[in-house]
DNA sequence: TAATCAACCTACTCGATTAGTAGGAATATA
DNA sequence: TATATTCCTACTAATCGAGTAGGTTGATTA
C-alpha cells in the first residue's frame, strides 16, 4: 500500500517546476504538464486545490498560469502534500474523520502508529520546495 | 491515503496476542478473533502468510491453532508488516515491482522518498513484539 | 467586438484494492 | 466416528486511483 499518491507527488513536481522557471509571470499549466509528463486535465482537478488554500496564485485568460506567491523556502513539503492528499495518517485509526476505536485505550500497537505519524510529519516539516530545487 | 491496511494491523494484533497467551501449546485463532474482535474467516486468510513463512508454527485439526516459534524479542514489526502487507513503500515508484521511470534520473523528489522509506524501515526495525506487549 | 488562451467545474469510467463472506476440503484428536 | 481446527478457493460490495471528456467562465489582445 502506498501513503502517497500522484495527487501528492505531482502536486509537489509542479510547485518545484514553478519555483524552477519562475520569471515573476503565471505559467501556464500545459507548459508545465508537457514538461513534467503529467496530463494536463488530471492536473487542472489538483491545482485548484492548492489555489483555494491561498498556496499558489492563479490568474485565468490568455497570459495566465500560476506562479508562487513566497519564496521557495516557505513551502514545507508537508504542507503540499495533506492538501492535495487529506491525511497522510499511516493507519486508518489515525485518520482525521476515523470513528473512535473501542479497543483505544488497551491497543498495544496505537502508539507506536502515533509516533510513527509524528515522525512522518517531521521529516516532511523539515523539507522545503528549495531543499528540492536543482542547485 | 493509508500505508497500512487492516491485513497488516490485524497480523500484528495477532502476533501480540499469541505472544502475551503463550502456554507452549497452539492457540486456536477463533480464540484471538474473539478476543481481538476480528473476522475469523477474514484471519483464516492473513495466517497462512506468516505460516509459510516460518513466522509462526501452526497445527490443523482439534487441538490445533498457531504458537510464536522464537522469543518475542526476535520478532521485528518490520517483517510482519512487509510479509503482510507486500511492500511498504511510501509512493509507487518505490515498489518492488515498478517499472522503471524515465524520470528517475532527474527527478527531484525521488531521493526524499528514499530517505523517508530508510527513515520508515529503521523505525519498525527497531520495534519488536516484545517492545508491544502489556509490561 | 471577436478570437484565443487559460483556468474552472462537473461528470463519467475503468481497473485495482480493501475488507470482508461463504462454503467446503483436508487434517488431527478423542 | 464426531469434533475441532486450519486450509483453500471463489465471490462480493464498496471505495479509491488515475485519469478522460466536454463544456463554462474569465482575461487578453488584435
């Protein structure tokens, strides 16, 4: 089973290409869906996402795109990632909208899936888009 | 999305049970399936995995069920999840049987996840059964 | 104003996976 | 032989992943 899906890998591709080519103009989503191999309507459902969340500025018309609205170093992978994927929880007790669990309070394994989330959201915390930047 | 699904949990579960009941005798799964609240039919199809593979001992027929073959201790969460769960990795690209991507080479996120899935081997690694057991 | 280019929105699809059920066969014990 | 157990295979209903499809709205420019 994988935690993460191309939701979430491509969501993160295309804020690196962004940060990648940014001439302060939007870019447009078929450039950067050419370039990163990735289909463009599939895309044009994720980006709105990002947009909503204030991650990313969009403009539509002729001449529009997206275009980061904060330096690369601003954007922590871990951000990127729960907005366009929900949860990221390893196990589905740990999940956001899970029904309480009975066996809560005597389950031997739950703390160790509550620590292994914690370090997860560490590790994604402490990479930013420009830690994945080409230097 | 979930990196863990309930096969994995529930063999863990299991493993901890038989480990904290174990008499020397075979512990019929009916039993663990009441006491853990799970599916035995759905059990009956999780076991045989760790049975061929030399995880636990196992014996048909009255009297029969499944007993620990080694020290607790010797159990790593590691290789009941992955013997459950299949793989364990945290994005398609990563798994055992991926094809091979063009991107690989260039790809910017690729050596993150390879460190998050390092980060991911250690920690359960690290984690036996006995670490899970009621002290 | 019209053409064009871009994001936006909604619905649909196809296949795989999850979390089981169901029913019987094989095996071992008393 | 009756009983208790694992073993094996097939089936299913619901959800999710990874798109495809087609049209609408908004902005620019010729």
């Amino acid at each position: 089973m994988k935690l993460v899906s191309t939701r979430g890998r491509y969501a993160l591709r295309v804020i690196i290409d962004l940060a990648e080519h940014d001439s302060g103009s939007y870019i447009p989503m078929k450039e950067i869906a050419m370039r990163q191999g990735i289909s463009l309507k599939y895309l044009e459902q994720i980006m709105p996402v990002l947009m909503k969340n204030k991650v990313i500025d969009g403009a539509s018309g002729k001449g529009g795109g997206y275009k980061l609205n904060r330096p690369p170093e601003d954007y922590k992978v871990w951000d990127i990632l729960t907005l366009t994927e929900g949860s990221l929880a390893p196990v589905a007790c740990l999940d956001c909208d899970a029904e309480k669990c009975e066996r809560e309070s005597e389950c031997r394994t739950l703390p160790m899936w509550k620590k292994y989330q914690e370090m997860t959201e560490d590790f994604f915390n402490n990479i930013s888009v420009a830690d994945l930047m080409k230097k």
